[in-house]
C-alpha cells in the first residue's frame, strides 16, 4: 500500500519536473506521453526504455533493402563488367556491411550523449582528414571518374557519410557553444558558413555535389532550428542556393545533365545523361499498382545502371509497384517524424544539444531519402545518392545505423528523464 502511494506521488513529480523544465510549450513535444487516449500505451512503452516502433521500421526497412538490393544484383554476372562476381557478391557484402554496423550500433547506444557533445569537434575534424585523404592519389578509390572511397577490404569507406553525421554534432554542438550570439547573424553564422565552404570544396573536388547539398542542408537546418534570425537565414539559404545555380552553370557537364533532367526523352539525352532516368521511369510504367513480381524486374537486367544502388527504388517500383513504393515512402515520412518528435522531446527537456543534433540526424534522413526519391521518379535532376538503410554501400548502412543508434539513445536518455532519473 504504502509503495503504490510513493509510487504515484514520484509520477506526479516527475509531471511537475517536465512542466518545469520545458514551460508553458512543453506539453506540445511531449503530447504522445501525457494524452489520455495513449496513457496506457505510453506506461508500457515507456516502461520499456526505447522506442520500439522506430526499431521495427527501422528492421523493416534494412530487410526489405536486403531483399532488393539482392533482386537487383542477382543478374549483374552475366554482365562482362562483373563476370568474375558470383550472384551472390553483393548480397553476401552487404549482410556483413549490416552485421558491422548493428555491432557497431550496439556498441553507441552504451556511449551517453554528453560525451558525444564533447567529442563533436573532434569528430568533424576526422571526418574533414579523411575528405583530404580520399583526394590523395592511389589511397582514394575511384569510380567512373569519382574519388569518393578509401578501401578497408571488408568495405569501402566513404568520407563523405561521416561528414554527414560530422555536420550534425558539430553544428548542435557550434549553436549550443553560441546561443547567446544567435541573433547577431554574421558572428553566429560565419564560423559555420567558413567550416561548410571547406567541407563543399573537398566534397565537389571528389566531385559529390549530392553530399554537399546533404550536408548543407543539414549545417542551415540546425542552424534555423537552433534560433538563428529567420531573415537573415533566409539570405543565406539564398546565397547557397545562388552558388550552386553558379556551379551548374561553370559546369558544362553539370548544366547538360540539368538540360537531360527536363527533357528526358530527347534523342539527344536518351542515350547519354538521361539514360538512367529513362530507364527509371520506365521500370515505374512497367510496375503499374502491384508490380510484376518479386524477381521479375526486366530493367535490372543491364538496362538500369547502378540499379542496386542510386536507382534501388526504380526496381522496388517494377517489382513491387505503386503499393510497394508508397510503403517505402511512408516508412520514411514516419521514421522522419518520429527522429523529429525525439529531437523536440530533448529541446522541452532542457537538452538543447541532444535535441538538435537528432532533428539534424532527421533533416539527413529524410532530406537524403526525398533527393533520392525524387531523382528516381524524375522530380529532381540525376544525384548520386544513395536510398538510406536500403540501397547496398557499407559505410552509408553503417553510418545510417550508426546515427539511428545516437537517436535511440537521445530516446533512451529522454524516457529515464520522464521516469524522474538521470541520463
């Protein structure tokens, strides 16, 4: 009797110790815990310690990728270009790649997050070490005229994945340092436009235009959300958009592509820059609402280059049709949602840089998800980005694992708050 009166006065507390911490708003980010259509629901999960929904879309969508990007690559041997390969080359790499980074998640999800605030300088100082080491010649690994890998012999490493979670621990942890000049624009913005401009001039020396827009949206997407003045945000987001017009527009190769994109189906860049694209669309005619069949895909059949890669989504599109790629894009639209929802959690909490480096890790996401997405359908120009947790790459799962493992522990650290513990 006298444990379940303590019991329900410590829940009572801890009601008032949120309401304290996160004021008036506070209710708004932390709405899933305190409804009362959810409360019993929300008792057991939180009983729990994390997450469990995020967990499971997050399986989900890794075992899907896996059965795809094995469809996809299944076929590449009869290509000369992969003889030697076995059907199974990729699938058997990429399950390792996965093995790596649920080791690898484990292994985060111990590290609490205060030491990840304490580490982020040093990390997107290694993250800037290796984008210099993948430009020096016979270290980095090139492909189709990209130096963008170093090889490991289990995997190739690309820089370019660490900068993305580099990027997003340093700018939480630039704005948590700088709160107090955020509304003096040029002081709160310079070391982080000077920190992103050396980032895009390795990133387009490789060249990967794609990644420097992920990261450049992730740096101005923390750096709105952690208060910056909106007018002067909206400049900036202005003058980046201007100097990536510039750089299409210097680049003959990057402006041709861009010409491809609009005009797919023109003899001129059928063949050439929009042939990927071409190949996409059709692969999404092809599967109409149900899709032809697990394993029926004709495109994957040296048609659609890089069909177990960029293009992963084209293939789920012919084989699974409408109803399989609409899943794919409500899991990411959920999972998005959900990192955000964790992130604002932190910020009512009191735990500004928690909060802010997960909605980062939410704007990488979901940013890379769309632009890939986007590309496939033909909505946006051809990027080589690949489709998060799905498409085959080992250091891109293992960092996207990675990342997902810091969210879940931010989720962690937030639940035993609301238990009335510590982090």
């Amino acid at each position: 009797m006298m444990s379940a009166v303590l019991a329900g006065w410590r829940n009572r507390l801890g009601a008032l110790r949120l309401r304290w911490i996160g004021g008036e708003d506070a209710a708004l980010p932390i709405r899933e815990w305190t409804g009362t259509e959810h409360t019993r629901r929300a008792r057991g999960s939180l009983a729990m310690g994390f997450d469990q929904a995020l967990v499971w879309v997050v399986i989900g969508l890794l075992v899907l990728g896996l059965v795809m990007v094995y469809s996809a690559s299944v076929a590449l041997p009869d290509n000369p270009k992969f003889a030697r390969y076995a059907p199974t080359h990729f699938l058997s790499r990429h399950v390792v790649s996965m093995a790596i980074a649920v080791v690898a998640a484990l292994v985060v999800l111990q590290i609490p997050i205060r030491l990840w605030e304490k580490w982020a300088p040093w990390v997107f100082v290694a993250a800037l070490a290796l984008l210099l080491v993948v430009l020096i010649p016979f270290v980095g690994k090139g492909v189709n005229g990209a130096r963008r890998w170093i090889p490991l012999g289990v995997m190739n490493f690309q820089p370019s994945e660490l900068a993305k979670l580099g990027i997003a621990l340093y700018a939480a942890s630039y704005m948590v340092r700088k709160m107090d000049t955020r509304e003096n624009f040029f002081r709160a913005v310079t070391p982080m436009a000077i920190a992103l401009g050396f980032v895009g001039i390795l990133l387009l020396a490789e060249p990967d235009m794609g990644a420097f827009m992920v990261i450049a949206a992730i740096a101005l997407g923390i750096l709105f959300l952690g208060g910056v003045n909106g007018r002067m945000f909206a400049l900036a987001t202005m003058v980046l958009l201007a100097a990536f017009v510039l750089m299409i527009v210097m680049s003959p190769w990057r402006a041709e592509r861009i010409f491809a994109y609009l005009d797919p189906w023109n003899p001129q860049y059928a063949q050439g820059r929009a042939y990927q694209l071409t190949h996409s669309l059709i692969a999404f005619g092809r599967g109409e609402i149900f899709g032809q069949g697990l394993g029926a895909s004709v495109e994957k059949l040296h048609y659609l280059p890089e069909a177990h890669t960029d293009f992963l989504l084209a293939v789920i599109g012919e084989e699974l049709g409408f109803v399989g790629v609409l899943a794919v894009i409500v899991a990411f639209f959920w999972l998005t949602r959900r990192i955000f929802v964790i992130g604002r959690q932190a910020v009512a909490l009191d735990r500004v840089f928690a909060g802010l480096m997960t909605q980062g890790i939410g704007i990488w996401v979901g940013g890379q998800a769309f632009i890939n997405m986007g590309v496939n359908l033909g909505v946006l120009p051809t990027k080589g980005l690949t489709l998060p947790l799905m498409s085959y790459g080992g250091s891109a799962i293992l960092l996207n694992i990675v990342a997902l493992a810091i969210v879940l522990r931010v989720d962690m650290e937030n639940r035993q708050l609301m238990r009335g513990g510590r982090p």
